[in-house]
C-alpha cells in the first residue's frame, strides 16, 4: 500500500507541476480585450443574471474557489487583476460553479451536503491512525473493528472525491462556452483556456483515483483477514 501511495503522490506531483507550467505559460499569452480576470467573472456572472454575486480578491497562489456558504468568486491576485488567458479561463471556471449554484446543478448540491460528513470522516481517520501508534484497545476497538471504522470513513471520502469530478468538469465546460461565445477567446488562444483547464482537472482525477485506490485497499485487507 506504501508503494501505491508513492505512486500517486509521484503522479499528483507530476500533474501539479504540469499545471503549474500550463498557468505559467498561458499567463504571457494576453487577451485582446485587455479584459482583467475579474472583470471577465463580472460580465460571465452578469450574463447569467448573478448580480449579486460579489468578486473577491484572496491572498495565495492557486486559492480560486467558489463560496456558495456567502455568493462569493473568490480569486487569487494573479487571477483577479491578470489580463490573460490564465486568469480569464480560471476567473470563468469559479463562475461555472456559481452558475451551477444558482441552477441547483445536481453534482454540487450533491457534494456541498456531503462535506459535514466528509469533515467528521476525515476526524475519524487521523484519530483511528493516531490510536493505531499507542494500541487500538485505547479506544475499545480491535484491528477488525478499526479496519471497519477506516472503510467506511474512507468511503465516504473516496464518494467525495469521485462526486467532485463532474462537478469540475462540468464547471469548465460551462467556463470555455462562455468565453468562446463572448469572445473573450478566439481562434489563436482558446485551446490554451482548454488546455489550462485541462491540466486543473486532473488534478481531481488523480485524487480521486487515490481516494478509490486506498478504500480498495482496506476491504482487502478487512477480507483477507476474514479469511484467515
């Protein structure tokens, strides 16, 4: 299992340094509008009618995201003052899952009622490991017992993970219409949109792959054991 795990974070490394390159890359290539990153949220989240949809600048690299808890785009300031096909194509994707808010787009709804579960879960995991070091009986539990709490809390975060896909990918589908049909892309740079985004779902994908990955793992070895 520690090989498996070495594979994936390998891979996730390899697909983060990817994307990074991607960013890096697209962020010399300049939209012909001169249009900001948040500025082109403002006008994708106005064609959709989210008026009162705020845009937020946030500190950090990489931290885009969408709050639906306040209504919130929230960009990082590469992103929010950017004015190339980076910043464009990731201000539009965090307004895709505006959109998919305001539509109450199956996946996300689906996802966003998760994530209590997914928290406790995750709770669950790290004390079971931490107990795992002094001896299981600390907590009235065997390895049998311990293995059953681990499957079920990895199930859910493993569901999380593969719900999380469509959601993001639905997100930049939605992102690279729009900037197509506003014309914030053209013929020369809206593969380079398609492509940015690309490379930030695989992201997901390889998580997702890990998560499924290591909840294999635990039923076998619950059911090797079963075995025995």
């Amino acid at each position: 299992m520690i090989i498996i795990l070495i594979v994936f974070m390998i891979l996730g490394f390899a697909v983060q340094a990817r994307l990074k390159n991607r960013f890096k890359k697209y962020s010399e290539s300049y939209l012909s509008s001169g249009l900001t990153g948040a500025e082109v949220a403002r006008r994708m989240l106005d064609f959709y009618g989210l008026h009162t949809v705020q845009i937020v600048s946030v500190p950090g690299r990489l931290t885009d995201h969408y709050n639906p808890a306040d209504k919130t785009v929230n960009l990082s300031p590469e992103v929010y003052e950017g004015r190339n096909v980076s910043a464009a194509a990731v201000a539009a994707h965090e307004c895709g899952h505006a959109v998919q808010h305001a539509t109450a787009y199956a996946w996300l709804t689906m996802r966003s009622k998760m994530v209590p579960v997914v928290n406790i879960s995750g709770q669950i995991m790290n004390v079971i490991f931490l107990f795992s070091i002094f001896g299981m009986s600390m907590l009235g539990l065997g390895f049998d017992q311990a293995l059953i709490v681990l499957i079920a809390a990895q199930a859910v975060l493993a569901t999380f993970a593969v719900v999380t896909l469509p959601v993001e990918y639905d997100a930049s589908r939605r992102a690279l219409v729009w900037l197509q049909g506003a014309g914030i892309t053209d013929a020369s740079n809206h593969h380079q949109a398609e492509d940015a985004l690309k490379w930030a779902a695989r992201t997901y994908l390889v998580a997702a792959a890990a998560a499924v990955t290591q909840l294999l793992y635990y039923i076998m070895l619950y059911m090797g054991r079963r075995d025995e």
